[in-house]
C-alpha cells in the first residue's frame, strides 16, 4: 500500500535517515529527531509520519514524497488520515502541487491569483451575482480534502492584509469556489462552469 510523507520545502519535518530519495530505505533517527524538536524523552509513539492521501498533509509549501513498504504503525490517527512508522521505503518525489488534487496544478494558478487580488477586481467579484455558485461548493464543504483549501482562503485574506469585510470575504468564497470547480469527481461539466464564472470572468482562465 503506497501511503505519502511530506516535508517542508528545505526537507525538514521528516525525522528519518538517511535522507529522502527515491529507493532510500529510512528508519526513525531519535538523534534527527531532536535535532527538530525541543528535548524531551523519547515516546514510543514517536516516529515518521505518513499520510493515506498527498492532501492530507498539513501545511503549505511542501514536499511529497511516495513510500511503500511501511513498517507497523506506532501510533495511528485514522480520523486525521495519518499514522507514525518507524521504517519506510521510498518510492519517489511527487508535484508538490498534489496537496491541491489531480488538478492541483491549475489550483495553484488560483492561489497566484488570489494572492494578488486587487480592490477593482474584488467590486468587480462582488458586482455578480454568486449565489448558485456557493449553493454548489457549500453542498460538498464536507468532503473537503486536509489543509487544501485552506490555503486559498489564506491567500484571499493575505491580500486583503484580512479584515472582516463582505465583498473580501465573498472573493475569498469565490476562489475557493473556482478550486472545487476542478473536481471532476464531485461536479457535472455545467456545475463547474457555474463555479468557475465569477472568478475567471475577472481574473482570467485557470486551464
């Protein structure tokens, strides 16, 4: 069963040695361990955290990487979707764009984009009409993968240097309806359609 390890950009945040490369086989290092973390005594649930899906890792950017081979967990989470091992074997480095789905790629082009909204592109958001566009996401809000669209809500509200305005709050709302308008597997052709309309209308296309 292939389950994912991530880490930060610079590789840390993964507490196993040797390194991360494909065909390394990694066991829990205590000493790369506490080199990350502040000292304690060591847990016999610690260890190498692995996620059952790429979008199930906790922060944005990251690194992701395919193992195999896993050990017996040491500790396991199954309502967060992850476990801790003490052995691995490595498969190979994923898109990091993976955290986002299979079109996570083009999620990433919202996110640039959200990131550098402008007031004029926001009154001109919060000029249409959006309703049956947040009657589609809000349907399946629930099924919502990890720390995903979070991240878009984020870029929204660092752009706006967040405050707890509406026509913000409905471009916030907005974008991450054009990122659930990538899921192929939630939406017909016609219901993306209508949750992409408002955002590329203004910020252009995301495909």
């Amino acid at each position: 069963m292939d389950l994912f390890v991530s880490t930060r950009p610079d590789g840390s945040g993964f507490y196993g040695s040797p390194p991360l490369a494909p065909g390394a086989r990694c066991t829990f290092d205590p000493d790369v361990f506490f080199a990350q973390v502040p000292p304690r005594e060591l847990d016999p649930y610690d260890g190498m955290v692995v996620h059952e899906s790429p979008r199930d890792v906790v922060a944005w950017p990251c690194r992701i990487w395919r193992v195999t081979d896993v050990g017996p967990p040491v500790s396991e989470h199954p309502h967060l979707k992850f476990s801790r091992v003490r052995e691995l074997t490595v498969v190979e480095e994923l898109p990091s764009w993976q955290f986002f789905g299979p079109r996570g790629d083009q999620v990433l082009t919202i996110l640039d984009q959200a990131a550098r909204l402008r007031h004029d592109q926001v009154d001109r958001i919060a000029a249409m009409d959006g309703t049956h566009e947040r009657r589609l996401y809000e349907k399946h809000w629930d099924d919502g993968w990890g720390n995903s669209y979070l991240e878009v809500h984020r870029a929204v509200e660092r752009a706006a240097e967040y405050r707890d305005d509406e026509m913000w709050r409905d471009a916030r709302d907005c974008a991450v309806a054009a990122a659930w308008g990538l899921e192929q597997d939630l939406y017909t052709p016609a219901e993306r359609e209508v949750l992409a309309r408002r955002w590329t209308s203004v910020m252009g296309t995301h495909t």
